[in-house]
C-alpha cells in the first residue's frame, strides 16, 4: 500500500443488503515545513512530494525567488521536511514573524492581499501570449481525470495539472488541500528551474480560491482553469495582474472572467 493510501475496513449497505469489505482511503498527515531551525508552516497534506510542496510552499509565499537560495531539502523526521538555506541567500526572515500573508489559514481578504502580492514583486504577464484554443480547454478536464492516480482509488482528492499551451499535459500533483497540490506542481519545476511559466496552463480539480490565483501568479502564469467556481477576490486579483481565469469548465462549456481574449 502507498504511503498516500489505506486500507479500512466498511460496511457498505446498497438497497436493503449490507457487505463487509475493504475501502481504499486518502491519507491526512501533518507537514512541519522547517526553514534552518525555524518552524514555518504546519499543513495537513497527504504523504508523498513533501521536498515539492516545501519548496512550492516557500516560492509561491515570496520568501524563496531562486532555485539557487536553497542548500538542501531533507525529511528530518515523521512528518517533517526541513529546508536548508544557502550561506548568501538573502532571505527575509522577518518575514516570517509576520506570518504569511496568504496563506489558507491566515484569512486575509480584500484589498490588502491584492497589495501584498504587489509587495514581493509578482512576475508580470505577457501581454500578446498564449493564446489558447476553446476546443482544448474543453478537454482539460478529461486529461487531467484520466491522470488522476490516487483520485481513482479514493475519489477523494484534489489535483492541480499543468498543461503547456499547445495542450500537452506535463504534469500533475494530488493532494486532500487544493493549495497543496498546487504548491507540489510548482515546486516541481521551482526545483528543476523551470520557472516561470509563462507560456502554460493550470488548471485544478475544484474551485478557484484567491489564495490559488496567487501562487498561480506567483509563478507567472497566464492561464488558470477551475472546474469549479471562482471567488469574487480571484477574480479582482486575476484582472489585476492580468490573468485569464477560467471557472466551471465542464461538460464542453466554460466562464472566462478576466483577460479573454487568450481564448480562441
């Protein structure tokens, strides 16, 4: 059994017949994520990643820009991934005392958070490119599904996947958080140094959350699809910094609410 999965054993009633059998279920387990000796963040996420959602974590939070600032990525114990900075990295760590502006347990909303994505200095979006072709975000949501490992055992996991523009799917990353699995997708090309992503597609399993747009963003990209609904600040924060946002896409129909004319 894989790390990010167990075994439990049901009762399953259909009709009026119940059975015993085995059920297949995601795992929860918290994630200390340690910068040096300092506790940065505690996230409930499933098992499996946790260099990458570190590294996502830290990069789409502003407090690491470069590949080159991190000395090393280790788990430390149970639970716990430390991330090792190099000697000049130049890293800010008052800001850590102020906690994170952004995160999904901070709460900050509205006008404020608009401005402190502005503060780290977010990657601005070409203004000429890519433009995508309606046909391929209808099928999005259909290669993502065929891609979803665990999701298939479970169904119970969030997923983030990143497509290049011309609609090659690259890659994927499954979480029980949505932030989370977003944080593995682009902490997987922050460590390759594959950043930014300037010319590809997001697009998540569920809803478009104004913190999601902002590590999106964070990692410059352009296009950002849901299959589920958008908040009013993603929205506000996509037409800000000039993203395509994209909700609902779904049984071949789609919403676009900032920046459509990336869409063909």
């Amino acid at each position: 059994m894989p790390p990010n999965t167990v075994n439990i054993p049901i009762r399953r009633v259909e009709d009026n017949s119940a059975s015993e059998r085995d059920d297949v279920l995601a795992v929860e387990e918290p994630l200390e994520i340690l910068l040096g000796e300092r506790n940065v963040s505690i996230t409930m996420r499933t098992p499996c990643n946790d260099e990458e959602l570190a590294a996502g974590f830290l990069f789409t939070e502003g407090i690491l820009r470069d590949r080159s600032q991190i000395a090393g990525i280790a788990i430390t114990g149970e639970n716990q991934v430390t991330v090792s900075l190099t000697s000049d990295a130049g890293v800010d760590l008052s800001r850590l005392e102020r906690h994170f502006y952004m995160s999904s347990s901070c709460g900050v909303c509205g006008k404020a958070s608009i401005q402190a994505l502005e503060t780290v200095g977010c990657p601005s979006l070409a203004t000429d490119r890519p433009v995508v072709q309606s046909d391929l975000i209808h099928r999005l949501p259909e290669l993502l599904r065929s891609s979803q490992q665990v999701f298939d055992r479970t169904g119970g996991l969030h997923a983030s996947a990143l497509f290049h523009s011309s609609g090659r799917l690259l890659d994927v990353r499954e979480d029980v958080g949505r932030h989370n699995a977003l944080d593995k997708l682009i902490g997987s090309r922050f460590l390759n140094g594959e950043l930014p992503l300037d010319d590809h597609l997001i697009l998540l399993s569920g809803r478009a959350s104004f913190e999601l747009v902002q590590k999106a963003l964070m990692a410059a990209v352009p296009v950002l699809v849901a299959v589920g609904a958008p908040s009013s600040l993603a929205v506000e924060m996509a037409q800000r910094f000039n993203m395509t946002l994209i909700g609902f896409a779904r049984e071949r129909r789609f919403n676009v609410y900032s920046e459509a004319w990336r869409i063909r």
